[in-house]
C-alpha cells in the first residue's frame, strides 16, 4: 500500500506543479469546511 501512495504521489507531481498541488488541498479543505457546515450551495457566496 505505501508503494502505491509513494507511485500515486510521483504521478501526480509529474503532472501538476507543486502550486496546483497546493491550491487542490486549498479548495478540499475549503470544500469540506463547508459540506461539513451545510453551506455547500449557498446562493448568497
């Protein structure tokens, strides 16, 4: 399994650049403050 992650995490650095990367896990931590708050389709944001 941690040869799996290890192959998986040198993929996607291979495709994206660390910025992507970094902005991938802005957004699901954003996305998943607001799922877990119930605001996800909120007209007024």
């Amino acid at each position: 399994m941690a040869l799996l992650h290890i192959a998986y995490e040198r993929l996607l650095t291979g495709i994206h650049n660390e910025d992507t990367i970094e902005q991938y896990h802005a957004h699901g931590r954003q996305l998943g403050r607001l799922l877990y708050q119930g605001r996800w389709f909120d007209s007024r944001r």
